[in-house]
C-alpha cells in the first residue's frame, strides 16, 4: 500500500478489460445505493446535477462570491442588520437554483419558478440596503407598508426554501409561531397564552426591520462564526483531510481485535467534527468502514450502529464541535474557548464509552482485526499527509490566544492554503481553491436555512414573552424538582431534535427550555450544553433516529435493531449530561459563588479535576463492559447488573458513591480476572 493507504496499480492483479469494466460498474452502484440512502434520509442532498450551460457558472460564479464576501466582512465588518440581510438573501437564491422543489422536479435544469423565488430571495436584501438608513433614523424601526411587503416575501421565501432544504417540520414548526401573535389576543386563548392584540407592522418588523427575527442571533453566529468554519471544512476535505483521517484511523487500529470499528469510531469522529453533518458522514465514512466491520464478523446492525453512534458524536467533538457551538456561544455570550474546554471531557467520556464497547464485543466474540501487513504504516501516514494536521494545531493555537473566532477562521483557511503546498499528494491548485469557495457556499446553506426559519420563531417569542411562559410551565410541571425538570428538557430536547436538525433543534430548547434550569441556580453553560446534548442524541433515538436508519441502509441491518444498538453505544452520552448539571466540574468550571448568568469561571482545583476524570473514565469503561457482558471472559446477568451499578455511582460525582463505586468495580474485576476462561467462539453478533 502507498501512504494514502491505496494500492499502487503495479501491486495489483492483472484483469482483463472486461474484469475493470466489472468492477467499476459494481463500484458506480454502490455508490448509487449510497446516495439513494443520503436521499432518502438527509432532505438536503437532494440537489440538482447542473454540469453544463450558463446557469452552471451561475451557481458556481455566486457560491465563489458568497465565500469571498463572508472572508471580506469578516475584516471589513457591515452593520449587522445588512451583512445578515445579504447572507440570508443571497443563501436563499442559492437555495432556489440549487434545489428542486420537490424530488419529482428535474435535477437537470432550474425551473422558471425557481428563478422568480430566487428574485423573491433577493428582492428583501435589495430593499433593505436600500433602505436601511430611512430604517433606522427616521423611521426608528417602525414598519411603514413597504416594509411590511418586503418582509412578507422574505418570511414566505425563508419557509420555502426552508422546505426544500431541511424537509416539512422545521416550516410548519415557524408556521405555527408566526400564526400566534395574530391569534393570542382571541377569548379561546388560555389565560396563560392571552397576549395583547398585535397589527402586521408589529410583527413583521419585528421580524424583517430588527436584530431579533429572521436577522437574529442565530443568522449572526452563521454569518460571523459558522459559515467561516464551514468553508474550513471545506478546504481541508479538498487537501484530502478525509483520505488522512481514513488512513490514520486504519493504521492506528485496523489491525485491533475488532479494528475495523474502532477505525470506524475515530475517523467519523474527526469528520463529524469538522462537517458537522451526521447523516452525510454515516454514509460517506460507512461507505468504507461499515464493509470492514461486517468482514471480520460484526452483524450488520452493529456495525450500522457504530458508525451512526460515532458520526453523531462528532458534534460534540472539540475543537470545531460541527457548528452549534458557535451558536451557543453567540447564544450565551460565553467564549468558544470557554465552551470547547467545557465540552471535552464529556466528549472523551462518549466516545471512550463507544470504542469500550465495541472492544468488548470483539473479545466476546474473538473477532480479529486487519492483518498489519495490508494497512499503511503511521510514518508512512504522517509523511504523506499529516501537515495537513497542523491547520487544526494552529486553529486551536489562535482560539487559545483569544484570537477573535471569525480571525481564526479565517487565518486558518489561508494558512491550510499555504501548508497543502508541502506535498503533491495534497497541493490545492487554484482550482481546487475555486471548488472549495464553492463547496463551502454549498455546504453553508442548510445551516443557513435553518438558522434564518429559526429567526421566525425567535421574533414571535420575542414580540410575545412565549419563551417565559414555556419556561414557567416546564418549572410548574417540574413541581421544584431539578431532575425532573431535567428530564422534562431532555425530553423536550429530544422530541424536537427527532424531526428537526441539531442547529435548530437546540435555538429552540435554548430559548424556551433552557432557562427554566436557571431557577435551579444552574449555570448557564451547563444548562445550554445539556440541551445542546440531547438536541444531538436525537438522531440515534428510536423511534425517528435518522443517523441509524442510513447506518441500517448501508449495512443492510434492520433499522429499528440498529437504533436500538445506536442507544446502547452512546448510553454514556445520555447519562453525563446529568453527571455535569449535578458537578460542574466534569465541564472544567468551579461556579461557586458565581452568578448563573457568569461568563467567566474559574478552573476547578485540580485534585478536583483529577478525580472526576478518574473515577468517570474507570465508570465509562465498566459500565460498558457490563452492557456487552464481557471483561477477560463472559459475565452472568448477575454479574453484569451489580457492575452496572458500581459504574453508575462512579460517574455520579460524589465522594462516597466514587468510592463504593470503585470497590464494586475492582472487585468485579479481580473475579473476573481470576475466573475468567476461553471466551466463548463466535456467535451471531
């Protein structure tokens, strides 16, 4: 193998024209599957194939100028209410060059009413600019008729393209928002919902003329953080990042007992990380890993659940953590530093929790890894492709030095630029810098969406104070209680993270189900990334988990039995969430004595930092030993229920149930150890 971790032709067997022939038709149908499956499961890559004519370079001309001009305000900032107006007009009018109305639309050519929405979508920008002085002088953000013209366009193109890009829920979703301030005055009201009566200049320019609509916050962290980030990803895909992290992964662990799903683990890991997107990497990344797992004897509905449970997580991963943290931390006013520091432990303890499983399993079932000598050396990685590691070291460099978050991403772009020149095997030529504008432009366009439908809701809870009194009923259903308000938010995190993406799916719980922990004298931090959690682990919880179902359809397993399996490898990720609300430590901040609303913390001390890191790692592992019943030989029921048990009270962060905890855990290990036989052969996994 050379050092991307591919066969040199000469290495190869020699095959007849019609063998090659063979082969590349069967590898184009798989490839077919594959996208069948994102399509059927992912609405946004539902795009059109435009690869000729005028309106190619159209597409291709305004994605550049999107990218550019995202990199220009980043030094060059506008006023925020333009530069947010000319992210969502020009997202939009991609949006409705790029993608059909419906799946039974042609995907070859861009249909007339498309080209009068893309109109529409800039129409609002154009009038905005226009306008914008008149906006906020004279008129003082008072909508005047004209106004309210635009911003009804505005508000109709946003769920339009909303639609087409993330599917019917999330529309519907602001739909209902926007229909209630024009009811909420109405007798059949309940007492809690009356509001006074509002006209359409109240609403729409709440929404259209202001920061606290469709130009919120949300569109303010995709303009000013995310979309940077995004187009990150995208010149790292195109030096060949993925390729690294395959190969990496391979040479680290392919030749494990079970390696190929812990390949599996650490690369969807790292590109969920950078892209963000669950679903695209189950079915790019289970292309490669989900057959490895099934050749050396996974089932299929584990080997789709390990690749669904570990491309989920990698939104949790710092340092980039997909895009939501750069929500949150437009959100909560909180650094991203503070927020990346915060998320990695539990990030560690998730995916510690996934590989310990999948190791169990492999021990159990004696399942072998790749034979060493078919996978690519480190060194012959590294040599090959790993300086395109050292955009990440100095990404995380700058974050440390406080470099503002759009300068280092930014910088960093440029930087990866300059670094992929060190080889040829990852040198961008300015092609390759033109696709990677566009790729970004692309790939920003979901969050986008999301973001600026999200501002509908954000205005209407705004205008109407809807947000306080969700927050009250979650408290006054909670009866006081913190941790069944802590399951009333999980639930209500995972009910809309079920049909919405993460993005949205955590603005909302932030806005309305978040502070409702605040009275629980919980700190912000800790209450908007226990929100931002269980928004995520919707996608692998039965019974709509989108991420496992594309496992399930690359793998050929069951849906349901790899959701299911999905759950039982991330149960760590469900269970620390409660861990850190009860011991902020687990997140690197010592509260005490701070306000909830505190932006900055202290570290904890580090004897305290140490023991939570201890005892839950040691409570990571074992509880995952105790789900898959095995640690150096098979374990009764019994056996497996009281190590559950002294896994539990590890990971909770008290002193006396670590330490009862810990005794159950050794013990259990020293019996098993001392009784432990041949494991049993290969079964049915």
């Amino acid at each position: 193998m050379n050092s991307k971790g591919t066969a040199h032709s000469n290495d190869l067997p020699i095959h007849s024209n019609t063998d090659s022939e063979t082969n590349v038709d069967a590898e184009l149908e798989v490839q077919a599957h594959n996208r069948a499956i994102l399509e059927k499961y992912d609405r946004e890559s539902i795009t059109r194939h435009i690869t000729q004519g005028p309106v190619k370079y159209i597409i291709a001309g305004l994605c550049i100028f999107y990218s550019i001009f995202h990199l220009y305000i980043t030094f060059n900032p506008m006023p925020a209410l333009l530069q947010r107006s000319v992210h969502v007009g020009i997202g939009f009018a991609l949006i409705f060059l790029i993608f059909p109305a419906s799946k039974k639309s042609s995907r070859k050519r861009v249909a007339w009413y498309d080209w009068a929405w893309f109109a529409f979508s800039l129409s609002g920008m154009a009038y905005l600019i226009y306008e914008y002085q008149d906006i906020v002088t004279s008129r003082g953000g008072m909508a005047n008729q004209m106004d309210v013209i635009f911003s009804l366009i505005t508000v109709i193109c946003v769920l339009e393209g909303s639609r087409r890009i993330t599917g019917w829920i999330l529309p519907i979703l602001a739909g209902i928002f926007l229909a209630y301030p024009f009811v909420s005055h109405l007798d059949f009201m309940p007492d809690r919902l009356l509001t006074r009566p509002y006209d359409m200049g109240d609403i729409f320019g709440q929404l259209f003329l202001k920061t606290e609509g469709l130009y919120s916050v949300a569109i303010g962290a995709s303009v000013t953080f995310i979309f940077l980030f995004i187009l990150f990803g995208a010149f790292l895909a195109r030096s060949g990042m993925g390729q690294l992290f395959n190969d990496l992964a391979l040479a680290i662990a392919g030749h494990k007992k079970g390696g190929p799903a812990k390949v599996a683990v650490i690369s969807s890991g790292f590109m969920g990380s950078i892209n963000g997107s669950a679903l695209s990497n189950v079915v790019s990344t289970g292309a490669f890993t989900i057959p490895l797992m099934k050749k050396v004897g996974y089932h299929k509905d584990f080997a789709g659940a390990v690749e669904a449970s570990a491309s989920v997580g990698g939104q949790i991963l710092p340092p980039i953590m997909g895009a939501s943290a750069f929500i949150m931390a437009e959100t909560t006013g909180l650094p991203y530093s503070t927020i990346a520091l915060a998320a990695l432990l539990p990030a560690i303890l998730y995916y510690l929790g996934v590989i310990a499983q999948v190791h169990f399993r492999a021990g159990r079932r004696d399942l072998k890894g790749i034979a060493k000598e078919s996978l690519p050396a480190v060194k012959e990685v590294l040599k090959a492709r790993g300086h395109m590691l050292l955009p990440i070291v100095f990404l995380i460099f700058l974050l440390i030095r406080n470099v503002p978050v759009g300068y280092a991403a930014a910088y960093t772009i440029g930087f990866t630029v300059v670094i992929s020149m060190l080889r040829a095997e990852t040198r961008m030529s300015f092609s390759d810098i033109l696709g990677a504008l566009e790729d970004g432009a692309r790939q920003s366009l979901a969050v986008m969406a999301a973001c600026a439908v999200v501002g509908i809701i954000i205005g209407v809870v705004s205008l109407t104070s809807f947000g306080t009194v969700m927050t009250s009923s979650i408290v006054t259903l909670g009866a006081g209680s913190l941790f069944l308000t802590l399951i009333l938010t999980m639930l209500a995190s995972m009910v809309l993270g079920m049909g919405l993406p993460s993005i949205p799916a955590y603005i909302i719980t932030a806005t309305m189900a978040a502070p409702a922990l605040a009275g629980f004298d919980v700190p912000i931090l800790a209450a908007h990334m226990f929100v931002f959690y269980f928004g995520i682990f919707a996608n692998i919880t039965p019974p709509v988990c989108l991420a496992a179902f594309a496992g399930a359809g690359i793998s050929g397993g069951d849906p349901m039995k790899t959701g299911f399996l999905s759950l039982k490898l991330a149960l760590a990720g469900f269970i620390v969430p409660f861990m850190f609300i009860y011991n902020p430590t687990m997140l690197m901040i010592d509260p005490t004595g701070l306000a909830v609303t505190a932006k900055d913390f202290p570290l904890p001390p580090i004897l305290d930092i140490i023991t939570v890191v201890v005892t839950s790692v040691t409570g990571v592992i074992a509880l995952s030993s105790a789900l898959e019943g095995y640690f150096k030989g098979d374990m009764n029921p019994l056996t497996r229920a009281i190590l559950a048990i002294g896994a539990l009270l590890l990971i909770y962060p008290e002193i006396t149930t670590s330490l009862a905890g810990g005794i159950i855990v050794v013990g259990i290990a020293l019996f098993n150890i001392k009784t432990s036989k041949t494991p049993t052969k290969p079964v049915s996994v």
